[in-house]
C-alpha cells in the first residue's frame, strides 16, 4: 500500500515538473542562439527574487491568479470549461467598485462596506457566469461558446459604463476614467513586508479562505462529492441520483462567485476605483495556473506564485538587455507541455495498473487450487 501512494506521488508530480523541466531547456535553447547566456540569464532572476519588494508584488500577483485559478478549477472537476472568468471578474470589479465609491456607502461601518463590495463582486460574478450555465441546461450551448461571447458583451458593457455620464469620473490630470474613488473606509489595508516599500494585499487572507473551503467542499462535502462524481461519470451520478443540471447551474454559478473575487485584492488593497488601466487577462492566466496545479488548492498556489515571480522577475531581464517575452514563451510551452505530459503519464499510470492487474490475477488461486 505505502508503495502505490508513493507511486501515486511520484506520477502526481511527474508531470508538472516534467512540463517545467522541458520549458527551461526550451527557453535555454532561445536564449543561446539569440546570444544570451541561459545561467546568466537565470541568475539575474533569481537574484531579483532575493529582493524583498520583488517577493512582495510577487505575492500580490499569486493573490488574484489564485483566486482565478480556483475559479477555473471548479468547473474543470465538472468537466465544465468555463472561459469567461475574464469577463466575469472585470464585470464584478467595475460594478463593485461603483458601489463602493458612491456617497452613500462612506456613512456605513468600515467592516459593512467592505463586505458589501465583496458580496456585490460576487453576485455580479455569479449571475454572469449563471447565464452561461442556464444556457447550457435549458438549450445545451456549449459553456465554451457562451462564455467567449459572454467575455466580449462583458467588455463591451464595462466600456459602456465606464464613462463620465454614467457610472465613471474624470481622473483629475490625466486622460484617464474611473469610478469613483474609493475612500479609506472602504479599502482593505495592506500586510507590510519586511524590507519592501510595497505592502502585500491584505485579501490575502481571503484567497486563503478560499482555498480551504475549495478543498473542504470538495473532500468533505455531498455537494463536492456529487461535482466530482458527474465530472467523472455523468451517467453514473444519474444512476446514484444526482440531478446532473442543477450540478451543472450550481457549478457555474459558484466559478463565477470566485472569478468576482479575482479582482478585490487589486481594487480594496491598490488601485482603489476601477479605470482604464485596471488589470486584465488574469482569467486567462487562471486556466493555465488550474492546469499546472491540477486543480487542487496547494498544488495552484504553487504554481500562482511561480507565475508571479515569472512576471515580477522579468522587469530585471530588461536592464540586461534580454527580452522580456522571454518568460511569456516560458509560460506558454509550460501550459502546452503541462497538457502533453498529463496525458502521458496518464496513460502510463493506466498501464502499470493494468499490469498490477494482471499479476494479481496471475497469482491469485482459486479456492480448490489453494486446497490442494
């Protein structure tokens, strides 16, 4: 038994550190025969590590793909491929951050106005991500379809509201918009970090607590057991019982809460309104996270903060004049090679139980045989 968990272990890790394994050899290769020593190269991004406010923003970025990464990963374990996280969270952080910059909210409590936004977020979060689900349930359009559309109507609305005469004001010396500002009341400070000058995002702490009660719901729960049950075998979950469309309508509906939350530790901890700058693409980023930590919540902080310090640490390739696209090609051969290497060890851990198999059925005896 303690041999085949070891195992299990060993294939479990096998293919994301394969995945990082063929990307820095690839990344290797272009670097050589572009001109740039690889272990030069490597040695200036680690040493930029070592700096506290590098960690620090490093920490920051993990926070949202985290959270987007979680998102993703709920509707992976139903076999459900929900895109549209981007627009999902963009959508939430806006009409979040409208809330929580208007008048009214800065005469409520410190702790109820934040805890508006957050809800606010992930309604909105929910409801976008709900159409998709009910689309599916009640028409059976593709939540792939749905959600890419539902990403560029996001877009569209967010431009339609970000403006002067609706939900947006004027940044005063620059040519950028806005909501509202959010004042101190509403705004999670943040964590300080020692020998850094940039705090960590307070709502750290939140995608914390998401992560548990990711794993809890999953491990410990009939909801968590049923969403693993349909995304393994839908027509088995309807033999035990489950009703496979109010799985699917509630998995939605709960990725899309999460995506709402994508944006909060930027929005409270940061930027502290919702303008043209506010970050974008952090749900794609999560698709790629999900899939390098396989779903599960400690395996994707890994990979989060891997991420992180990819991006953070490519600020310095610059100043020794190496492309910084360098690291996005090392983000993408990790995805596409993660994908080939879970595959692969997927079917070799097929073939050794099926091995497994054959030798216990090789030397099991039958009753008359163990008689004689």
């Amino acid at each position: 038994m303690g041999r085949i968990s070891w195992r299990s272990v060993g294939l479990g890790l096998a293919a994301p550190v394969g995945a990082l394994v063929f990307a820095l050899l690839v990344c290797g290769i272009i670097l050589s025969i572009t001109g740039h020593p690889p272990f030069d190269v490597a040695e200036d991004m680690i040493g930029s590590l070592e700096r506290p406010r590098t960690v620090a923003n490093s920490l920051n970025s993990a926070t949202t793909y985290y959270l987007s990464a979680v998102a993703v990963a709920i509707g992976f374990k139903m076999r459900l491929f929900n895109i549209g996280v981007d627009g999902q969270y963009r959508l939430a952080a806006m009409l979040a951050a409208a809330l929580a910059g208007a008048s009214f909210m800065e005469s409520l409590p410190s702790v109820v106005r934040i805890l508006m936004t957050i809800l606010a977020a992930m309604l909105v979060g929910a409801v976008w991500s709900g159409i998709a689900g009910f689309l599916k349930i009640t028409r059976g359009v593709s939540e792939v379809i749905s959600t890419i559309m539902l990403n560029a109507i996001a877009t569209a609305l967010v431009a339609f509201l970000l403006n002067p005469d609706r939900l947006a004001v004027t940044v005063a010396g620059s040519n950028n918009i806005g909501t509202a500002p959010i004042t101190e009341g509403g705004q999670v400070p943040g964590i300080p970090y020692s020998g850094s000058s940039s705090d960590v995002f307070g709502l750290i702490v939140l995608a914390a607590v998401v992560g548990v009660a990711y794993w809890f719901m999953l491990n410990r729960t009939r909801f968590g057991f049923d969403l693993k049950a349909t995304g393994q075998s839908e027509s088995a979950a309807v033999a035990s019982g489950v009703n496979v469309k109010k799985m699917v309508l509630a998995s939605m509906l709960l990725s899309g809460a999460v995506a709402g939350l994508v944006g909060m530790p930027q929005l409270l901890g940061a930027s502290h309104s919702y303008s043209l700058d506010f970050p974008a693409g952090l749900g794609f980023t999560g698709i790629a996270i999900a899939l390098l930590g396989r779903n599960h919540p400690i395996g994707m902080a890994f990979a989060a903060f891997l991420w992180g310090a990819l991006d953070q640490t490519s600020n310095v390739l610059d100043l020794s004049g190496v492309p910084k696209e360098i690291v996005v090609i090392m983000q993408g051969v990790i995805v596409l090679s993660v994908v080939i290497a879970y595959e692969l060890v997927r079917r070799y851990k097929l073939r050794l139980e099926q091995r497994d198999v054959g030798r216990a059925l090789g030397t099991t005896k039958t009753p008359e045989e163990a008689q004689a």
